[in-house]
C-alpha cells in the first residue's frame, strides 16, 4: 500500500471520526430521556443519516472519497425514506416507526448484498489506470506540462480527480 | 496536467499540518463567536455594528478555509473535510439567528404539516397555510422519520434532516464539478462558489421544501452524469447500473419533495442529454463521451414521473404556481426595461432597510462583477469546448436565467420567486466558475483574441490580480447575502409589526398559548398572516387563509352578506385582530396574497381597514386579549340566525360610522 494511499486513508478515516463524534456529542446535547433517549437518539441518527448512506455510497461513489461517498449516500437515503413514505401514504399505510423502519431493512439488506457481491470498490476507478496529461494548445503562457500521452478511448483529456 | 496530477506526481503531499488544522479549528471558532456577538448586538438594539462583526466573522472561517482549499499541494481528501466543515459551520447563522423553534415565515407552515403528519400519519392538506403542502411532503416525511425512530423533539429532528441536507447540498456541488472537471480543486471552488449564493447563507427558512429538494437535485445530477459517462469493462456496467438506479430513485424522492426543484431538475436531465446527443454527433466538438442512450433514458424517466405527478395534482399546483410563472406578466416587465408597455408595480430593493451602505453598494457592484466572471468563464471554456462536460453547458443555461431573473427582481410581485431562483442560478455559477477556475488555477485556460492574450495575464498583472479576485468574492458574498434576504431574517430585533420575522414575540406567544389551551381540533381560526403561524403551530385547529373572503368583513366600506357567508361556510370559530392593523403601515400586506387589487371587492382597494367593527358585531364577542391583539368568539348560532333573517347583525350604535348593505 503506498504512502499516498495511508495518508490519505488517515484522512478520511480523521474527518470522518470527526464527524461521527460531532454526531455523537450533538444527539447527547439534543436528545432528551437520560442515557436510554441519548442512546436511541444516537442509534437512530446512525441508522437514518449514516449507516444506509455509507452503503449505498459504496456501491456509487467511484473515487473512494469518503465524505463525497457518505453525502451522496445519505441524500439517497433521504430520497428513499420519503418514496416510501409517499407510498406509504398512497397506500394508506399510516407513517411511523414501521413505515421508515422496513424501507430502511430492506435498503441496507440490498445495499449490504451488492456491495458484498460486486468487486471491490478501491482501485475501480477507470482513471487510475489511466494515462494523465493534455494541456490547452491556445494557451502560449501556461504553465509547462508535460504532454498529453494517448487516451484511452472515450474519455476526456482532462485528468481525473485524485486525492 | 492538473495541480492533484501534477502533485501527485511529485510524490504524496503531507497535507495541513497538525497545528494547521488546530489554526483553522480556532478559527471556524473564533468566527462562530463573533457571529454570535452580532446576534447579540443586534438583538439588543445595537446601531449598526453588528453588520461588521459579522462579516469580520465570516471572514475569520470562509478565508483560511478557502486559501486551504485552493492551494495546489492540498490533498483532494483535505479540501472535501474543508467543504464538510464549511457547510457545518454555515449553519451557523440562521440558527443563531432562529433558536430553538421556527421562526422565518415558510417554517411554521411546514412545521405545522409536520406536526400533522405525525400526529395523524398523513400528509394534511387542509392546514389553510400552504395549499400545496400535502402534495409534496418528502422533507415532512423525512422528518417524521427521524422523529419517530430518534424520539427528538419535532424541531430538533427537523434541524437534524436540515443541517445534514445543507452539509450534503456543498458537498454534492464540490463532487459535481470534481467529476466534471477532474479536479478536486475546481470542485473546492465551485463550492465556495455556491457558498457565496444568497440562499445559501441565509435562506427564507431553515426547514422547507428546499432544504431537501436542492441537495437531492445536485445528487441526482451527480449519479445521473457518473452512470453516463462511457465505460466498457464488466465493474463499469456493474457500476452504472447502480448508479443509474440510484438516480432513478432518487429522482423519485425529488418528485414528491418540491415541484420547481423535479421540475429544473427533468429540465436539466433533458439538457444533458440533448448536449450529450450534439457531442455524440460531432455537431458540438467533444472528446468527452456520455452515453446518450442513458443519458436519455435518465432525462425521459425524470420528466414522465414530474409531468404525471403534475398532472396528479392539478388544478391546485396551477393555482399555486400561476402566479407566480405568468410568462406574459414576466415578459410585459422585461420590455417594460426597454420602454415598451407599461410595468408592473415596482419594488425598491432598499427602501427603508436598515442595511448599511456598504451591504448596499456591495449589492449593487454584485451584479456587474458576476456579469465579468461569468463572460470570463464562458469565453474561457469556448476555447475548452471539446474537452468540457454536457453539464457545464446545461451550467452556462442556468447562470444567463440569473441574468434574466434580475430585472423582474425589480417587481413587487416576483422578487421573493427571483431570490428562491438563486439557489439554481449558483449551481450554474459554480459549475461555471468551478471549471473554468480550475482551469485557470492549474494554467489550462487562455482566452485570446486574434493574436492578443487576454488571459492567462501577463506576470506583472498577477500579483495585484489574486487581491482584486478576493475582493470580488467578498462584495458577491455581501451582495448576495443583502440582496437576497430581509434584515430581519439575518438579525434580530425589536418586534415590529408588519416585519417577517420581527413580528414573533411576547405578545404573539401569549395569544398562540391561549390557543394551545382552548382551542380544540375542531375550532376555525381567522387571523392575519403575521400572527396566524404562531398559532397554527401551537394549536391543533384549522386554518383560514389570511387573504380568503373572511377578510373582506375588515377591509370592505360596506358589508356584503358573501363575507358573513364565508364565516359560516368555513365554520369560523375564533377571529383575531391586531389592533394596529391600518394604524402601521399598509392595510393589504397584513393579509397573505391580497397584493393584487383585482382580487378585491372594488370597495375594499383603499387603505381602509375596519376592525372596530368586528366589536359591533352581535354574533362574535371577547374571550382574550393582550395590548396588541384580541381573540373573538365566533358563535356560529347567532350567525346563522341573523342570516336568515337578513341581518349582518351590526349593533345599532355602530351602524351610523359604518356604512353596510
């Protein structure tokens, strides 16, 4: 594993512990009922805001940026909660706990399987193997770069995003 | 080769040091500090320096954090925990601002659909505050969610689903232009970019439709693009698949959060796609390859479910969104500009604010110098427009409405839809600005004419250059933030009638608790719209539209039997006054969506407001009141008798000041 790739695995691992002790002392400040209602506060905050969305990030986030992966997974999450609701609701289901709760089994059982059964997500990105290079060839005071080698097929001449 | 590129081949950047991030923490605390210290200030009446302090604080977070995010050496990981902490830390504001319960107007109609939701398990349409409301309840449902599994209070769960939908909105536009541009950098700046947007800082509310409908249109815009991009290798069809799901479902989520967001949102899709077929054609030069059948196939998915959730809702959608896309009216007030026809009614965007003139001047150099940038930017990609994404196209869409949206800024009747455009118009500035910046930044932009360099600048001119960008940003950023919001959402106050927000205090509070105490599920309330939140949301009973019938009784010089109708029909139960009404300021603006005289009675278009007469009246009487406000019994009985006989049953004594008939 190179050097490039720890440090910034520390990186994410740093932000995201960051974030999930924000998370963890906000719903201790906010939640109301002693330790149990900290405790389900923090439990429901996971598995609405963060557990789903970081399995569904998985299975579309192609860079193995953490936070892009954890934030794209949890709107989508945010996307299905309130599909099943509205379904729910045309269904004439009353919404509460087990009208959020199964859509959310079902989400993180789907996610776990294909996560689970695809390949591997680090190394997927298709640029990674991919030649870097190009610069603008109306651009007489850039600065120098080396040139553009060939492409593969099909994909821009920008390089891609590295971390 | 891009800076991450070239940087990367120089060997694995460190990244900010220790003490660095210990700097940047400090100073996203010290600018919390400082933001509170304005609130502080202004709450206590203080003149004017509460403005400084502000955005003394801004500063102290958004520059450290930007000149890390733009640096060459800075790891792409860096600068997406930059971006998180930023769209944390500018949460900051409005909830200073709002405390712990709603407070801007859009908040209590939607905290009180939440409050049904959950109290029924349904989505109420009848509230009588926003009409639409049931139809689009995502971010309700979503909410009560969190509320039913959290066991948070209501509002807290709701600021819970805000603050991780504003962090994923930044972070959804920094992954956009990232995936568009190939450049974690352009991605940073394209989220400052977007930070700069009026709706961004300080919105209309905290918790709305938008709160959620706009990160999931950017989310969807992103999985869309990623499942799109051409690929041949088994994990890439894997990958799209999902991801293309992922967009789908998503775009379904959006369907039923916000009706404008899915409606840009199909609008946007079909834009990619019809840049994606262009490109694929060779009719625009690209060496970018989408896949347009997906492309297409996302687009087309996106407009059937809008168009038939549209169609779903009908009539009530038009009514709702009619007024405020009347093209004709639109158009009439954009040549009206160029001395053709007659405008609409005007609205001065700074009269008698409190704003200070620098927020002001800032305002207004805002426009010119998102005019430059946005030329520069478009120029710049011309010469790019082989190697540039569908979507910077689709961007280049988005930024001109901005353009076109700022005269009709100028009219009464759709500056607050101008201001709520802005959150769309910013995703095309950011991808503009974003890719084009990026570029630039890493040397790979150059604007010639003939055989003349305009850009990049020659090394003399680069120096005094980065200052002059510096300065741009600050006046967009306090353009922006003046221009698109009211004082009174940024800061505190005294509270002053006729204000949004202003107008919530002690008085309000002790009418909205009286409600609380006796008004049952049943009970009819008329109010105005100012003091009429506050007790939708403290009390379980029904609404009144504040503009419908029922207030014509105070506004009209004579009184029709329609009005008296209109009590019975709705079932009024309780009416409350504010004893100001007519006394501060205009009459009309007290009652929601009564701006436009012809939905008047013609003798009620006068600044006249009759509320002593509702004390004549021998079918209501006094239950409570306060210095400001009085609550009124409706009793429905004594009505329904002096209809039937033919009375408006005004007291004798009174019918000499009023004329009636």
């Amino acid at each position: 594993m190179s050097v490039a790739h720890d440090r910034r695995t520390a990186h994410d691992a740093l932000a995201l512990g960051l974030a999930g002790l924000a998370l963890v002392l906000v719903a201790a400040l906010l939640a109301h009922g002693g330790a149990v209602g900290t405790v389900r506060t923090v439990v429901a905050c996971l598995a609405i805001l963060v557990v789903p969305g970081w399995l569904v990030g998985r299975l579309v986030d192609e860079d193995g940026d953490a936070i892009a992966r954890l934030a794209g997974g949890t709107v989508a999450t945010l996307g299905v909660i309130a599909l099943s609701g509205f379904l729910a609701v045309e269904l004439g289901v009353r919404v509460a706990t087990a009208a959020v709760a199964i859509p959310l089994l079902v989400l993180v059982a789907i996610a776990a399987v294909l996560g689970a059964s695809g390949p591997s997500r680090s190394g997927s990105a298709p640029w990674r193997s991919s030649a870097r290079g190009g610069r603008t060839s109306r651009c007489p005071r850039c600065r120098s770069s080396r040139p553009s080698p060939s492409r593969p097929p099909g994909r821009s001449s920008l390089p891609r995003v590295s971390r | 080769v891009t800076a991450d590129a070239a940087h990367k081949d120089d060997g694995p950047s460190p990244g900010p040091s220790v003490r660095t991030w210990a700097a940047l923490g400090a100073c996203f605390l010290a600018s919390s500090v400082l933001l509170a210290l304005a609130e502080w200030m202004a709450a206590r009446g203080d003149a004017r320096w509460h403005y400084y302090v502000f955005w003394i604080g801004y500063a102290l977070a958004v520059g450290p954090a930007a000149w890390h995010m733009l640096r060459r050496q800075t790891p792409g990981a860096v600068r997406g925990a930059l971006v998180v902490a930023l769209g944390i830390w500018s949460l900051a504001p409005l909830l200073l601002r709002t405390g712990n319960h709603p407070l801007l107007f859009d908040e209590f109609s939607h905290f009180r659909m939440l409050q049904d939701l959950v109290r029924t398990g349904h989505p109420v349409s009848r509230v009588g505050l926003l009409q639409i409301g049931a139809n689009f309840p995502g971010v309700e449902l979503v909410t009560s969610a969190l509320y039913h599994l959290s066991g948070l209070t209501l509002w807290i769960a709701a600021l819970v689903v805000a603050a991780a939908a504003h962090v994923a909105l930044l972070t959804g536009i920094y992954v956009l232009v990232k995936d568009a541009a190939s450049s974690s950098r352009a991605g940073a700046l394209a989220a400052l970019v977007y930070s700069l947007n009026p709706s961004w800082l300080i919105f209309d509310a905290q918790f709305s439709y938008e709160t959620l409908a706009i990160p999931m249109l950017v989310w969807v815009l992103v999985f869309a693009l990623r499942g799109a991009r051409q690929r041949a290798d088994a994990t890439g069809a894997r990958n799209r698949s999902v991801l293309i799901g992922v967009a789908a479902v998503l775009m379904a989520g959006l369907v039923v959060t916000h009706s404008v967001t899915s409606a840009v949102c199909a609008l946007a899709l079909t834009g990619i796609a019809i840049v994606a077929t262009l490109q694929r054609r060779g009719i625009l030069r690209s060496e970018v390859v989408t896949s347009t059948s997906i492309a297409w196939g996302v687009a087309a998915w996106a407009v059937v479910i809008t168009i038939l959730r549209f169609v779903n809702i009908g009539h009530p959608l038009v009514q709702y969104l009619g007024p405020t896309f009347h093209v004709s009216q639109q158009l009439r007030q954009l040549l009206s500009l160029f001395g053709i026809g007659k405008g609409l009614p005007l609205h001065a965007a700074f009269a008698s604010s409190s704003a200070p003139g620098f927020e002001i001047v800032c305002a207004y150099a805002m426009l010119p110098v998102l005019g430059i940038a946005f030329i520069w930017a478009s120029w710049g990609l011309l010469g790019a427009r082989g190697r540039i994404s569908p979507l910077v196209y689709v961007a280049f869409v988005l930024s001109l409405l901005f353009f076109v949206s700022v005269p009709l800024d100028s009219a009464a009747t759709y500056s607050e839809a101008v201001h709520r455009s802005w959150a769309f118009s910013f995703i095309g500035f950011a991808v503009l600005l974003g890719v084009a910046g990026g570029l630039a930044l890493d040397g790979h932009l150059a604007i010639n004419v003939r055989r003349r360099v305009l850009w990049p600048p020659a090394l003399r001119h680069r120096l005094p250059m980065r200052p002059a960008i510096v300065a741009c940003a600050a006046v967009v950023a306090i353009g922006s933030a003046s221009l698109g919001s009211s004082t009174a959402y940024r800061f505190g106050g005294k509270v002053a009638p006729q204000t949004d927000p202003l107008y919530v205090g002690t008085q309000t509070a002790m009418v909205a608790s009286w409600f609380a105490r006796h008004a049952t599920p049943s009970d009819v309330v008329f109010a105005n719209r100012f003091v009429i939140r506050p007790i939708a949301i403290a009390s379980r009973g029904h609404i009144i539209q504040p503009g419908g019938t029922e207030s014509h009784l105070i506004l009209t010089i004579s009184i029709s039997y329609d009005e008296l109708f209109a009590y019975r029909h709705d079932r009024v139960s309780y009416i409350v006054y504010d004893r100001r009404t007519g006394k501060v300021g205009n009459v009309r603006p007290w009652f929601w969506y009564v701006s436009n005289d012809s939905q008047l009675p013609r003798d009620a278009r006068g600044q006249h407001a009759f509320t002593y007469r509702l004390g004549c009246l021998d079918w209501v009487h006094a239950v409570f009141a306060t210095t400001d406000y009085q609550v009124l019994r409706v009793d429905q009985g004594a009505l329904e008798r002096d209809l039937d006989l033919g009375h408006t049953g005004l007291d004798k004594r009174c019918q000499a000041a009023v004329f009636h008939g």
